[in-house]
C-alpha cells in the first residue's frame, strides 16, 4: 500500500530482443535497449550520429570496437521504425525496404 491505495504487484519484466544487436534486459541498465554483450546504450550511439560523427568512428574510436556498423544501421532503423508507428498514419508509411546486407 502506497499513500492510501493498494497496488496490484508488478509483473518481473523480461529481456526483450529487439532485433540481431540490440536488447532491452531489465537487468542491464534498468531495460534501457543496449547493444547485447555491453552497457552501451542504443541512444547514446544514436546522439552520435546525430552530431555527425562517422558510423566508423563511432564503432572503432568512441566505442572501442564493441559494436558493429550493423548495430548502428539496426537502431536507425528502430528509430525510424518509432517515429514512424508514433507520428504517420499507417496508410502513409512508405514501405518497408529489404535489409541491406549486414557489414562486417
């Protein structure tokens, strides 16, 4: 019971796998999605491409080699994937390309 109101108990969340790179474990960095195998966070890569840095950069300088350009390319496409559902009507959505073959 919390100020006067009985809560029912919360489901243990789950990992959820969002895709080949990425996962959101509420064991890891309290469910944020992360890149599997480390603690790095699919937004602060994605505040990277954001300021322009080069998806090379980004993989073998800023984050030491612990994810692939793949990875990047996934939370782009999660991102797009969000705004998308979020801000455009179904009816307008443009079609779903097939994937481009994954880098190295």
């Amino acid at each position: 019971m919390k100020n006067g109101k009985i809560h029912a108990p919360s489901r243990a969340a789950e990992r959820v796998e969002l895709g080949r790179h990425i996962v959101a474990d509420p064991a890891i960095c309290h469910g944020k999605p992360t890149f599997k195998g480390t603690r790095i966070m699919v937004w602060q890569v994605l505040d990277d491409v954001a300021d322009g840095r080069s998806w090379d950069f980004i993989c073998r300088t800023r984050w030491g080699g612990l994810i692939p350009q793949a990875a990047i390319g996934e939370a782009v496409r999660l991102a797009q994937d969000v705004l998308l559902e979020r801000y455009v009507p179904a009816s307008r959505r443009p079609a779903r390309k097939s994937p481009e073959p994954a880098f190295a």
